[in-house]
C-alpha cells in the first residue's frame, strides 16, 4: 500500500522490474542525503517501513522491491547476486543517485556488497548479512531461520511469512542458491567505503562470531549487536539501527581495520560462535 509521503515508480531493465518507493527528507539540510533499503530473499521492502520513517530525519529514503518479490513479476530465470547488482546500478545511474548509502538485509546485504562495487557509495550497512560459511546449506540456513521465529516479534513474523506466500515458494527455491553460492566474505574487501555491520543478539541466521570476521574484511568497518534484536531487527529495533546509520551518514564512529585478517572459521570454533 503506498503512504501518503511516498512517491512510488517502476524502474525496467530487460525483463526485470522493480518498484521503488521514495520518501524525502524531512528537512531541507537532509535531502541531499540518500539512503537505499534492499530486502532479503522472500520478502519485500515492507519490514523497513519503520527504518524508512526513522531515517527519513536525515535523508531521502529509498525502499526497492526487487523483481520476483514484493508485488513485481517474477522473471522466467534464476537471478543472481550480481544480476541484482548491477539492476541497482542501472536504475542509481538513470535516476541520479549519487553516492548514496546502501543498506542491505540479509540476502539484501549480498546485493549491496555488490552495487557498491558498480556504483560510487558514501557507505554501505549490512543487517544481519549472509551467508555464515559454516551453514552454507538451504538446510542449515532454513533451520537458522526457523529459531530465529522464536526472537521475532508476531508482527515481524507476519510481515515475514505474508511476504513469502507471496513471491511463492517457487521463486524462493529459485533464488536460494543464488544467495547461498555468493561470497560475501570475498568480496567486502573490495568496497572502498565504509562498512556498518548490524545484528540483533539473538539472530542465529548472523552469528557474532561471522560478522566479527566479516568486519575484518572490510577496509573501515564498525560492527554493532542490538541488543533484543533477531534477524529482522530493523523492525523490531529501528529506533536504535537507525542511529547507527545515522553515524555512517555522518562519517562518524567508524574504526579502520587492521591488515591482518584471520581466517574463519578457525578463529572461532564451537557452537558458542554460533550465539
């Protein structure tokens, strides 16, 4: 359903389709800033509508339903990671979107690691990014996703499970091993902007121990646990990720990683890793 303060439009790239929702600035100062939100697998932009009117205080905030979810058609063929890339691209470049911030859930932060390796960004935040090398199976991360249910609110949940009948199972196992054969961890390191990693405490589909390491692999990293937070924190705490991103906005409180990078997951074995 489209809101009142928001501009909607469908940006078309070949057989791929997506929506986007645009919501300005609150203030004039902030309008020069742009923040894009990019869902994950199965669902659409819906659970960042409370993220969206928290940064809309600092920027013009754009939400995509990429194709095949959301109320976009599906295509007749697997996507990859980098096909939905280089479509934020494309659409960044036609709509003159310049340097702006991108934020990525989940199968989302994939996609962002990867536009911002084809556009010029000012920053890029990963909520509660994937995939943990030691789950790298539909089984492993379906049963992640499974106890993370039991961390979300019942209106997270219900976001959640409406948005997977709705791009269909089909299209999900479609998709999946897209998202689970894309390394995240191979290419951060190859972002020059600054990174901010979020996770709630008590998403199993993002340990602690994953994220610290993918820390490491960027070139300017912050990670921060939300504390009460599962896998959709972003609606369950936007109030507290919003002000993180608001650091990244600002240039501040980001720490420069050293070179030396440990190999995962030999840094941290055992289950505990996994909490």
């Amino acid at each position: 359903m489209k809101r009142d303060d928001e501009a909607v439009e469908h940006f078309t790239r070949d057989d791929l389709t997506m929506r986007v929702r645009r919501r300005e600035a609150k203030s004039a100062a902030a309008a020069d800033n742009v923040v894009v939100l990019v869902h994950g697998i199965g669902v659409s932009s819906r659970y960042f509508t409370r993220l969206a009117g928290e940064l809309s205080t600092s920027a013009t905030v754009i939400s995509v339903d990429l194709p095949g979810f959301g109320p976009n058609r599906r295509p007749r063929r697997q996507l990859a990671v980098e096909d939905f890339g280089t479509l934020l691209a494309d659409y960044f470049t036609h709509a003159g979107v310049a340097s702006p911030v991108l934020v990525g859930h989940s199968m989302g932060a994939e996609i962002v690691v990867d536009a911002a390796l084809r556009h010029p960004v000012s920053g890029v935040t990963l909520i509660g990014p994937v995939v943990d090398e030691r789950a790298r199976s539909a089984w492993r991360q379906g049963t992640r996703l499974f106890r993370d249910t039991f961390h979300e609110s019942p209106g997270a949940n219900w976001i959640v499970f409406t948005d997977y009948l709705r791009s269909g199972i089909r299209w999900f196992f479609t998709e999946l091993p897209a998202m689970l054969a894309y390394r995240t961890e191979e290419h951060l390191p190859l972002v020059q902007a600054p990174v901010l990693i979020i996770r709630g405490d008590k998403d199993p589909v993002a340990p602690q121990g994953w994220v610290e390491f993918l820390g490491r692999q960027g070139r300017s990293t912050r990670v921060v646990s939300i504390p009460g937070g599962g896998h959709v924190v972003q609606h369950t705490q936007s109030a507290a990720v919003a002000a993180e991103i608001r650091l990244l906005i600002s240039g501040d409180s980001l720490l420069t990683q050293p070179e030396v990078r440990p190999a995962y997951p030999s840094a941290f074995e055992g289950e505990a890793a996994e909490r």
